[in-house]
C-alpha cells in the first residue's frame, strides 16, 4: 500500500527519507504547493486587504476573497460570508462559547457536551457555565467511541442551550454520526445550538457542513497540511448575524460614535484588525492539493493504514488499541499502550528509531480518565504515509517489548 501523496511533494519529509511522522493529528506536514502560494502572496500581491484605495492593495483583498471562497467550497459551505478566519479551531470553538454563549446562555440553562471532546471544545463550555451558573452535562461514548445516542437524547430539554461534539475523535479515531446527532437536537431540543469540532474530520474526511446541517463547524488549517496561526468558523448566517461580535477594533465595525459603536456585515464582523492572509492563501492552496488527492481517498487510506497498525499491534504481547476495531469505520488515529512500556518511553525508543508518535492524554484528560489511562501512545497517519510507515512503527514497538523484557 503506497503513500497517496509522493513523498517528495513535502520538503521536510524529503529532506530526512529515515524520518517516519506518524504525529499528523497534532500537525501534518506541508506539501510545496502550500509553501509556494504563501510566498507567491509575499512576492507578488502583499500589502494591507480591505484599507488601501491603490491597486496593490485591491489584489491584496482579492486574494484574501479567494482564499475564503476556496476554503468554504472544501468545506460545503455555499455561504463563503458565512466562513470566519480564525487563529485555529480552539478559537474558533471559544468564539462560539464567548459570543453566542454569553449572549444566550443564562442561569438553569443546559449545556452538553462529550467524553470525547478535545479541551478545545470542552473548557470553553465549562468555563460558560461556571461564569452563567448553567448546568453542564457529559454525554458518555458507546462501546464504539461514538457519542451515546440514547444517553444523549435523555439530556435534551427544554433548557438545553448547547450541544458541543466533536465530528472525530482526536484520541480514538471514532467518527461521530453528525446528521443523526443533529436530528436529535433538532427534535428533542429545537433551541439549542450544535457546536461541530472538525478538527479531526475537515483534514482526513469529505466534509460538506450545509450537509452536517450543524450551527457552527470549526477547523484548524495546520492538521489539513495548511499553515499554523489559521483556522475557520463556519456558522449559520442568522446566529452569526446576530450574535455579538469577538475581538473589537478595526475592520470589523461599520460606524464609531462617540458613545458607541455598530458592526460590519460578516464575515468581517469577526475578523477584528489585519487578517492573516498569508494563512488563509496558505489553507486554500492546501484544499486545492487535498481536493486533487480527492477526501474519499484520503479518508480509506487513513482508514487502511489504521487497520494495519491495529492488527499488527493486536498481535504484540501487551498492546492495547481504543477506539473502534482493525477494519471498522473510522479516522486514520490509533491510541494504544504497550503492556508495562510507558508510553513515554515508547515514544522516546521510538523516537531513537526516526518515529514520531504522540504520548500523553492528547489534550482529552475526560476521556483519558473514562479510558482509565493516565496516558496513551498515539500514532496519525496523512497521506504521506505507507504501509513501511506502518511496519517501522511495530518495529519499533517490537524493540521496546525487547529492551523491557531484558530490563
Ligand atoms: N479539537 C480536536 C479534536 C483536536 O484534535 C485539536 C487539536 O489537536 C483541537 C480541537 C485544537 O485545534 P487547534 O490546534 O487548531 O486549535
């Protein structure tokens, strides 16, 4: 099973042929393509968007328009208005949390979330309903890692004010049924909003979010071999429109008064001060190279490198996978522990090897606790990766069973 992506199109893969990431969920590598628009952006088209009345500046603004177009066409948002820039999804999820949420959630209300969530899409909810006295609920996971439904469904009411769950779970794999999840929302409690975390999804699945049919999807480009410091929002025109707006200054206000102030139309509203364009020219040139890939692809090869991984480490003494099992459907994310090896120092033995796995609770210390793991090891696969990738990992496990078993 070959890479889906040449090897050579990622500079820092090409440059050390030993090295084997397998840490895509917490940032994946860029393919050229995006390396060269950012610096096309610099080179040919940079100046200030939306301020200057001279041509440079003009371009600069259309480039930033482009960007957001193509951005919103990958995520199935016909809408582009509707499609923030934000710094990444934590910030995306914690506009959410700290507009709509402060403007609508109120003492007695209701929010939910999972046992899944990153603490991206965990605090921010918290830390709304500490600061509101609202109660807040955690659905838990079925045996699958999927959010459970009937569970869910018996903490809707009429004071529920937020549903938040993430599309895939950045520690099992799991891919959540967003459209049923929806629907239960939609009947059992038609006034609260659905808060999407695609973290996870928008870089390895098709993603149409005017499909999902959600209130709010966030994404960070860096996991979707974009750059770092960008991210997107994309929310439902009328909440967007009426909420209140995040960070205040320039750009985003229509008239300042004295006493007062009113709002730009969206999506500039929330796009306080100058944009990063570089990272929004950066995200859609990683859309057009994904798109070319073609996301039914990306995902089943996600999907096969992690039923590779799992049933070569089902058959290591000791080792542990969750999530769902070797050939379910799921994300190209494998948590596993390795018998009494520590997942530190498996990551560290491996390290020594040329493979970068992730080793913690993964920024989901909820989960982790019902997981009853202090810690997991957790390999990602994206579309550079192969099979080889694949077996230099169990190798690598291999040798750790060994040195602990000579320990
Ligand atoms: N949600 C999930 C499921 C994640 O895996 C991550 C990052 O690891 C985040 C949110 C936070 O994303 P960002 O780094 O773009 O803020």
């Amino acid at each position: 099973m070959s890479a889906l992506a040449p090897r050579a199109d990622f500079p820092l893969l090409a440059a050390d042929p030993r090295l084997v990431y397998l840490d895509s969920a917490a940032t994946a590598q860029k393919p050229r393509a995006v390396l060269d628009a950012i610096a096309a952006f610099y080179a040919h088209d940079y100046a200030n968007p939306h301020r200057g009345a001279y041509a440079l500046s003009a371009r600069a603004t259309a480039v930033y328009r482009a960007a957001r177009e193509r951005v919103a066409r990958f995520l199935g948002a016909a809408d582009a208005d509707t499609l923030l820039f934000t710094r990444g999804c934590t910030e995306s999820l914690n506009l959410v949390a700290g507009t709509w949420g402060r403007a609508n959630v109120a003492a007695g209300d209701r929010i939910v979330v999972t046992a899944a969530e990153h603490h991206g899409n965990f605090v921010p909810w918290q830390q709304l309903a500490l600061e509101r006295g609202a109660e807040f609920r955690i659905a838990p996971l079925a045996a699958d890692g999927t959010v459970d439904r009937v569970h869910l469904a018996s903490l809707l009411g009429p004071r529920t004010k937020v549903v938040a769950f993430t599309h895939v779970s950045n520690v099992l794999g799991a891919i959540n049924p967003v459209e049923e999840i929806v629907a239960l929302v939609r009947a059992a409690a038609p006034q609260a909003i659905t808060v999407c975390d695609g973290a996870q999804a928008a870089p390895h699945l098709p993603v149409s979010v005017d499909a999902l049919g959600v209130d709010f999807y966030g994404a960070g480009g860096h996991k979707m071999l974009g750059p770092m410091g960008v991210g997107v929002l994309v929310g439902r025109r009328a909440l967007l429109e009426a909420m209140p707006p995040w960070l205040t200054g320039g750009d985003m206000i229509e008239f300042v008064h004295d006493e007062r102030s009113t709002w730009n139309v969206i999506p500039h509203k929330f796009e306080a001060g100058t944009p990063n364009v570089e990272g929004a020219v950066g995200l859609a040139a990683a859309c057009d190279y994904l798109d070319a890939l073609g996301m039914a692809r990306v995902h089943e090869h996600g999907r096969r490198l992690a039923t590779l991984a799992i049933e070569g480490m089902l058959r290591l003494p000791g080792a542990r996978t969750h999530g769902p099992p070797a050939g379910a459907e799921r994300a190209g994310v494998v948590s596993f522990t390795l018998g009494e090896v520590h997942p530190h120092d498996l990551s560290s033995i491996l390290d020594a090897k040329g493979v970068c796995i992730r080793a913690g609770h993964h920024c989901a210390q909820p989960l982790m606790r019902r997981l009853g793991a202090g810690a997991t090891a957790r390999a990602s696969f994206s579309v550079y990766n192969d099979e080889r990738d694949v077996e230099a990992l169990l190798a690598g496990m291999r040798a750790a069973l060994d040195l602990f078993a000579h320990a």
